[in-house]
C-alpha cells in the first residue's frame, strides 16, 4: 500500500497545485470584472452640476464664508452631495 502512496504521490501533489494556481487565477479574474464592472458604473453616472449662488448680504468676505460658505461646505459633504471650491466679493 505504501508503495503505491508513494507512486501517486507526485501526481496527486501536482493535481492539487494545479487546483490551487487555477482557484487564484479564478479569483483574480472574478475580482478583474467587479473592477471594470463599477468603473463602468461610475464612468456612466451622469457628470455633477456646477451650481451658482450669488448672496447678497452686505457681510465682507471672512465674515461671509464664516456665515454661508463653511456650513454649505459641511452639509454638502456631509451628505456626499459635492463641496464649496470658493468665494469671492
């Protein structure tokens, strides 16, 4: 019995690193196409949305992002919506 163990060994052991190289090619594969699968989900989102607001608040221009521009910011992003890129007088 032994000596037949021993005579199957090899190609038994074979088998078995060729099942192991073949699951990690699957899994790479498999992970490939979930990459390119959201990649082309974010690709095909619609682009964002410059918005424009003009506050006409007689306020100088440290008081007016104290009071308009640092809340907007954190709300926007706060919910994922975008963030304020500046201001201006």
């Amino acid at each position: 019995m032994s000596d037949f163990i021993l005579q199957w060994f090899p190609i038994i052991f074979g088998f078995g690193v060729l099942a192991a190289f073949g699951w990690v090619i699957t899994i790479g594969i498999v992970q490939q196409v979930r990459e390119r699968r959201k990649r082309a989900r974010r690709l095909a989102r619609p682009p964002g949305h410059f918005v424009f607001a003009k506050i006409m608040d007689t306020v100088g221009p440290m008081e007016r992002g104290e009071k308009y521009e640092q809340p907007l910011d954190r709300d926007l992003e706060a919910q994922g919506l975008g963030m304020v890129t500046g201001g201006g007088t």
